[in-house]
C-alpha cells in the first residue's frame, strides 16, 4: 500500500496564497500595459479659441452675480463663421 505524503493545512493555504497574489499581480500589470494611450490634443484655430474664451469669461461673470445655476444660452449670427461645436464640446467635457 502506498504512503500519501502528508501536507499541512497551513502549506495549502500559503501555496493559495502566493498563487492568488500572483494572480492579481499579473491582472494589474496587464491591465496598466493594455491601457488606451491619451488622445493627443488637436489644435484650435484661433477663432474657437476666442469663442471659448468669451464663453469662459461669460460662465465667470455668470458665477460673480451667483446666476450660476448651469443654464447659458449663446448664439453666434456671423456669416462664414467657423463651427466651433466640437472644439466647445471637447474643452467643456462633452465626453461625459
């Protein structure tokens, strides 16, 4: 008849252990190397750039006279004026 070797309880638990901590080691170094390089910032003409800049200076003013309740409402009657839609909604985190 064959002999089992015997193992502790406490040589069971530890090997689990170091096998659990190993794993989750691997799944965050995986998960920080996979992680989505930065969208590199594209650059705003100089118009959207003024458009956004009076919109800030409006939200400010808007905050100084404690009207601030996030409703503003802007138009722009220019004829050939660039659309700015986009670069506004990616400055005020349109993302969301």
């Amino acid at each position: 008849m064959r002999k089992l070797i015997r193992t502790s309880r406490r040589a069971w638990v530890g090997a689990w252990m170091v096998l659990c901590a190993v794993g989750i080691a691997a799944t965050a170094g995986l998960n920080a190397a996979s992680a989505p390089d930065p969208h590199p910032e594209e650059p705003v003409s100089a118009e959207c750039a003024e458009y956004i800049a009076d919109i800030e200076t409006q939200l400010a003013k808007a905050r100084r006279e404690g009207a601030d309740d996030g409703v503003l409402a802007f138009s722009r009657s220019k004829v050939g004026a660039h659309d700015c839609s986009d670069e506004v909604l990616e400055h005020f985190g349109g993302d969301r």
